[in-house]
C-alpha cells in the first residue's frame, strides 16, 4: 500500500515539477500569444517582370492589442534587403523613401498598398511569379516578431510601383 500511494504521488507530482522548470514551455506560449497580437490580412506580393530584382508587399496589419505595435523591420529569404518604405509628395512628384518605423496602434490597422506604406524587396534572390508565395518576417520594437506567407500576384495596369 505504501508503494502503490508512493508510485501514486510521484506520477501526479511529476508532471508539476516538469512544467514548473521546463521554461520552453512558457516561451513557446507566450509566443504564440505574441503572434496573435499582430496579424497579416490580405497580403501579397507583386510579381517581377523579367529582368527585374526589386518587388513590394503590401498587407493589411491588424493590431489586437491594448497597446500600440511598432515595426522596425522585415526579412524574407527571396531577398537580400527588405526595407520599409513610403511613398511621399515632393512638389509634383511623388518619391519613394524608407521609413524606419510603422506604428500599428492599438486595437487598429494600417494598411501597407500601393503608392503608401509598403514593405520593398530588393536584390531578389529569382523572379516573383504570380501564383507562388514568398514568406515574411515582421520585426517589432519590443523584439517580438511575426511570420507570415504572401501570395504573389500581378499588378494591374495603371497601378505601376516601383
């Protein structure tokens, strides 16, 4: 009887001291807490003429969170520079330029599209062709981070960028 109440505590205790030092644990959950703060709606990157080594993402960033989320940078493995991007009225141009931060506020969107906001590819590892997809990961001030997938689409006439 003193076995079997002995054998009996250690197998309910175990799995408590298992979870109460296994810290991987609480960082694979507060991880995927953290992705679910910000979320990529509707993404998708533009498809390359021939020739050509630069591209732009463009996604809907929802924030569901209390507090405000900010961008700092972005990576993908079809590029060899990702940079954030706006597009700005100089006179009677508009001119791209890069952008160090995107504030996503709290509980709200921003919008990354064409001839605002935007994320640029550059140095493109091959051709973006349409029906494929490229992979994206956000990286956000406070060291969070945020990975997604983008179809790639064509661009229609008269919406030329870049």
């Amino acid at each position: 009887m003193k076995l079997k109440s002995l054998l009996l505590c250690s197998l309910m205790a175990s799995p408590l001291s298992y979870a109460s030092t296994d810290s991987d644990s609480t960082t694979t959950n507060h991880v995927a807490t953290i992705d679910m703060a910000v979320m990529a709606h509707h993404p998708y990157a533009r498809a390359t003429a021939p020739g050509a080594v630069n591209s732009a993402v463009f996604v809907h960033l929802m924030n569901h969170n209390k507090t405000d989320r900010v961008l700092v940078s972005a990576s993908s493995s079809v590029a060899k520079n990702v940079e954030l991007h706006d597009v700005i009225k100089e006179g009677d141009m508009m001119k791209m330029r890069q952008v160090q931060e995107i504030t996503i506020p709290a509980d709200g969107m921003v919008e990354l599209k064409p001839g605002s906001l935007h994320i640029m590819l550059f140095d493109l590892e091959k051709p973006l062709i349409e029906g494929e997809t490229i992979d994206l990961e956000l990286s956000f001030k406070n060291g969070e981070k945020y990975s997604f997938t983008a179809p790639i689409k064509k661009v229609m006439a008269g919406m030329k960028h870049h």
